[in-house]
C-alpha cells in the first residue's frame, strides 16, 4: 500500500459550511474536513488508510495513487453577485 502522503487531493472551501474539504482523487468518498486546509489534508490522511481496509474487506480492488500530472486542473470558481 502507498503512503497516504502519495495520494492527490483536492482542497477546497465550502462555500455553504465554510468548512475545508480534502476529497482524495482515487479513492471515491474519501474526503477529510476541518477548520484549515492543513486540518482537513490531515483528516483525509488518516482517512485514506482506513478507506482502503476496509474496501479490501469488501474484496473491491483499489487503485494506486494517480500523479497529478495525469489529472486537468481545470477549476471553476463560483462567487456570489456584486451589490452595488
């Protein structure tokens, strides 16, 4: 198994919690929120070592961490309207 560390992941504000996420890329439902990006990164680091306990458990197969050099970044941004 890889080292969490080894997983990309996405981190992004909730923009109805204003929550952080870190939702990991290759392993689906995989995703660690807190109060910081750091807070949420770690949550979703120990989260990945259990997520793949327990899909091996469920006998699925588990991908190996994706580079990120494999994923398009494209990012949308949503913003609320301007009062003038």
């Amino acid at each position: 198994m890889k080292a969490p560390d080894d997983y990309p992941m996405l981190v992004y504000r909730d923009s109805d919690s204003g929550d952080w996420v870190a939702a990991v890329f290759d392993l689906p439902g995989c995703i660690g929120v807190g109060d910081s990006p750091e807070e949420a990164v770690s949550v979703a680091r120990t989260f990945i070592g259990h997520w793949i306990e327990s899909a091996r458990d469920c006998g699925w197969t588990t991908r190996q961490p994706t580079a990120i050099g494999d994923y398009d970044l494209t990012v949308s941004v949503k913003t609320p309207p301007c009062k003038s």
